[in-house]
C-alpha cells in the first residue's frame, strides 16, 4: 500500500496523486488517499478541497489507523535495502515486519529527488511532487485516470468544437485570484507581468501566424481589461466557477498554451494530445528563492 497526502487545489492534487500512482504500480500495490487535510485547514475550504472526483482516478481513501502506521517514521536507507532485497531473495517473513511501521518520504524542496524510486512499499508521500520526473514510467496510465469522469455541460462543449475547429489554436493561462488575496501566496508565487504574456504570444505568432489564442482566467474581466493581444482571440467564459475542471478540459484541447506560474495550467498544458505542442512557460515558477523550482518545467517547454 502507498498513501498519497492531497493538499492545495486541483493541479497540486494531481500531482500529488501522479507521484503516488507512480510508486503504487512500481510495487504493484494499492494506492490510497489521505484528504484529511482539507477536515483540518478550514482556512483554504473556499478554494481547495477535495477535487479529484472530477477525473477517472481510482478512490480509496486511506483510513486514519492507515496513515498513523505508514507515517510513523522514514526508514534508513539500510532497512530499505533489507526489505527490497528480502522480496527479491522470497524472505517473506522478515519483509512482513515493515508492514508494521511504514514508511515517510518527504518532497524537500521541489527538485527531484532520486532516491524517490528507492522507496518500499508501504510508504506515505508528503509532498508536492512538481516534476513529471517523478510519474514518467506511468504517463500513459496516468492519462487513463486523468480523463473527465463528466460530460462536457452545453456552453463548454461549444466552446471545445469552436476551439476544435482552429486550424491552430493556444491557451493562455492568467492566474490571480488567491495569487492576489492570500498574502503568502503572493510573496511566495508572484504575479506573472504582462510583459511574460506578450513576449509568449510574439513567440507563438513567429511560429503559426494564424493561430488563435484562447484566454482563461480566474478574473477573466479583469484580464479582459488590461490584456489585449494583437491576435485572433476569445476569452472563455464558458465555465462555471464550481466547474473549474472544465478550464482544464477546454485548455487541454488547444493545440498549443502559454501557462502560468500554476499547477492547474501546468497540467491543462501536459493533457494536451498534440505531440506537435509548444508550451511556453515563465521562468519564474516561484517568486521566493527558498525551493529549487529547476525540475518543475519539462525540458521540452520553452521557457521565456
């Protein structure tokens, strides 16, 4: 069994979940949710709760008494080894034992940690897990249970022919809401400048001078207002904002996107089935110095 902490919105979820599915199938074992988060931070219930029901993911919740025993303590790397090698050698017997205690690995700080792979089966996940590093052997699966578990409402199936119909079409993502309200957000995250968004759009433009972009946002009047690119464009207001999946189901059917500084635009943008896609990217992932962001940005993406 591998327990995953949820915590945050819906693109830090499905990373989060993504970095569990990854050690579970390794082990060929079951992974289970703990979302006891969202029961003990009230604070965050406006925007982030529970929100993976939205997407095709397998559901088992882990239990209180489950999380206790997997989150007990971090095994040494020497009883991690005695345990990989007891299942290999069929010392069944002695690797049973850690079934007892499990074990806790921490994402310390963003970047990629290696020894990620190396953990045993039984392990909790306490982390963000922000890199496609950690869930690549699984992308294809990951796919699978990353697919919309409801049908498209009338509007949003609208807007997603409209976009399918562009010869070639980009999302671009603007996020602001609790980026602005909530304070640490904003000295940790940062608002993306509009200079970020014009430059990305000249870059697209270079490459397809008939694309159409199609602007999301969190406070898409506001954007309305200061953002006005010298392009075809639309900006979408065919969701709901209890619907915020739906953003993601729309933007992932763009052919290419330029995503913020966000988990949720991050993931619209690695959905995306073209295998043609450019994806623009801001070099700031996070305003504050203190995480190493150099892994959360697949080398592919151009970052600008």
């Amino acid at each position: 069994m591998i327990i995953t902490r949820l915590t945050g919105g819906l693109g830090n979820q499905m990373f989060q979940y993504a970095a569990g599915l990854a050690l579970a199938e390794q082990h060929r074992t079951v992974l289970k949710l703990d979302v006891s988060w969202f029961k003990d931070d009230p604070a965050y219930e406006a925007h982030n709760r529970y929100a993976l029901s939205c997407l095709n993911v397998t559901e088992q919740f882990a239990t209180q008494a489950e999380i206790e025993a997997l989150s007990s303590k971090p095994f040494t790397k020497i009883e991690i080894f005695s345990a990989r090698l007891a299942k290999m050698f069929h010392f069944y017997r002695y690797a049973e034992q850690f079934k007892k205690y499990g074990n806790l690995f921490y994402d310390q700080n963003y970047k990629y940690d290696s020894e990620f792979t190396s953990q045993p089966d039984f392990t909790y996940l306490h982390g963000d897990w922000q890199s496609e590093k950690y869930f690549s052997g699984v992308s294809e699966l990951l796919k699978l249970h990353f697919s919309f578990r409801y049908p498209a409402p009338p509007p949003v199936l609208e807007m997603e022919k409209k976009i399918s119909k562009s010869s070639e079409s980009a999302f671009i993502h603007f996020r602001r809401g609790d980026y602005l309200a909530n304070p640490k957000f904003k000295q940790d995250l940062g608002i993306l400048t509009l200079d970020y968004y014009h430059c990305a759009v000249v870059e697209l433009l270079k490459r397809f001078p008939n694309i159409h972009f199609y602007i999301f946002s969190d406070d898409i009047d506001a954007i309305e207002r200061e953002f006005q690119p010298e392009a075809p464009h639309t900006f979408v207001r065919a969701t709901k904002p209890w619907h915020s999946y739906d953003k993601v189901r729309l933007m992932s059917k763009c052919r290419h996107g330029i995503i913020a500084n966000s988990t949720f635009s991050w993931w619209s943008a690695w959905l995306m089935q073209n295998p043609q896609k450019i994806i623009i990217a801001p070099r700031m992932w996070r305003k504050s110095d203190s995480y190493d962001c150099s892994d959360a940005i697949p080398k592919s993406w151009l970052r600008l």
